[in-house]
C-alpha cells in the first residue's frame, strides 16, 4: 500500500519544518539569555559584574528575538494551515521527530535546572540572584513541554488555543525587548557608553606613555605631543567624537592628571 504521507509532503514541508524549529530554538535560548542578563544588571555581582558584557548581550539577545520570533510565528502559521487542509501531514516524520526531540530537550532541562536548584540549596548558596535565573530557565521549559505536549496530543487543527498563545507571545516578547530600554539604555546611551569606554582607554594608554616617558628621561613630559614617536609609531589619540585633545595637566616634578569630558556617569 502507497503512503499517502510521503507523496503528500514535499521539500517545501521539510524546509519550512527546520526554519520553525530552528526559530524556535534560537528564540528560546535568546529569551532566556535575556532575562539572565536583565537579572545580572538588576541584582549585580560585585566579584563578577561587567556592564558592557551585558548590555552586548542584551543587545544581541533582543535583536535576535526581533527577527527570531515574527519568523517563528509566520512558519507555524503556514504549517498549521497547511495541515489544517491536509490533515494526513501531521504524520510526517520529521515533524513528529522535531516534536518529541523538543520535548524531549524541555524535559532534560527541566530536571537539570531543578537538580542545579536542590544542589545549590543544601549548599547554601541559593540567592535571589541564583533563583530568579533558575526560575526563568523552569517556566520557559515548562512553557515549551506543555505547549508541544499539548500540540502533540491535540486533533482540532482548526482550533483558536495556537491563535492567543501567538498573541501573548508577541506581546511578551515585545515587553521584554522594551524593556532593554529600561536596563541598558537606548541605542543613544549605548553610543554614548561606547565613546565613553575608548576615552578611559585612552587615558589608560597614555598614563602607560608618560610614565615610561619618566622611566626613560627622569621627568615629565611638557605637553602629551611629546609622546609621539616616529620610531613606534606612537600617535597622541584624540576624543573619539570631538576629536579634540584631552587635557593633560603636571602638578608636580612626580605627580600628573589626565582630564576628558564623558557621556555617562
């Protein structure tokens, strides 16, 4: 007997199986690694607290799940309409190879996360940082095994359940992406924090200049064009957005200050 399932599906079914569940994941992992970060800057650590690593992740995370989730969404849409008019698609192979691995990975992380959260809880070390990290992990898991469990299990193709869940995903995803703005700034602030950065690096470079400029003459330089050298190729920096020269004052025959103008406090 002909399998009517394999002749009914076709490359187009394949291709638009992987980019969903390729969406999917990457959108999971970068909702999580939002939240994680957004926990990191709300309740820092003093002994592990990098601002400019997190706000490149949250960056990176938000701008994912801009282009992750609509992708996400239209696929899913396309699929259950396709299924809705061919019913005898649910049985693909691959989909259904996809749908328990999903399940399969939620549930795996759902024991782990608790087993990460039981070890660091008779250790004493379970802090509202820790557990608010943990607890995202669970529910988005939890969110995930009970959804494709359900998407599984279910038969009215025609149902409305995909439609609300489409929606408030959009709506938290949405929530969640404004509230980068909140946390790290906007683009603006982030252009600013840049600038800011390259200006104490070159504060820093040129604190190391003209304390071997001493080690090597036994006093200070006059004026920060005396660093140039031809030789290295040493050239004085300048501010990286007004390109002026920062300001370089000598107190004494051993002491100096470096002076610029920042963006952020």
């Amino acid at each position: 007997m002909e399998d009517n399932t394999t002749t009914k599906n076709t490359p187009k079914d394949f291709f638009l199986h992987l980019l969903n569940i390729f969406t999917f994941y990457t959108s999971v992992v970068s909702f999580i690694t939002l939240y994680v970060q957004y926990i990191s800057a709300l309740f820092p650590d003093p002994l592990n607290f990098y601002y400019t690593g997190i706000a490149n992740a949250v960056l990176r995370s938000s701008s994912i799940l801009v282009i992750a989730v609509p992708v996400f969404l239209l696929t899913s849409w396309l699929l259950a309409k396709d299924i809705a008019q061919n019913y005898e698609k649910r049985e693909f192979k691959l989909r259904k190879w996809l749908t328990y691995f999903t399940l399969f990975i939620s549930a795996v992380t759902i024991i782990v996360d608790l087993i990460i959260f039981v070890y660091n809880f008779l250790s004493g070390e379970l802090t509202i940082r820790f557990f608010l990290k943990i607890l995202i992990v669970l529910l988005v898991a939890a969110a995930v095994f009970g959804y494709y469990f359900w998407e599984l299990r279910r038969k009215d193709m025609k149902s409305k359940t995909p439609k609300i869940l489409a929606w408030i995903l959009s709506f938290v995803v949405l929530a969640s992406i404004i509230g980068c703005f909140f946390i790290v700034g906007t683009p603006a602030d982030q252009r600013n924090r840049r600038f800011d950065e390259q200006r104490v690096g070159d504060l820093q470079m040129l604190q190391g200049q003209i304390i071997s400029y001493w080690t090597q003459k036994e006093t200070l330089p006059q004026k920060l064009e005396d660093l140039e050298d031809s030789i290295s190729g040493f050239m004085v920096p300048k501010d990286p957005e007004s390109n002026t020269s920062y300001e370089y004052n000598i107190i004494d025959i051993l002491s100096f200050e470096l002076c610029a103008t920042f963006e952020t406090s």
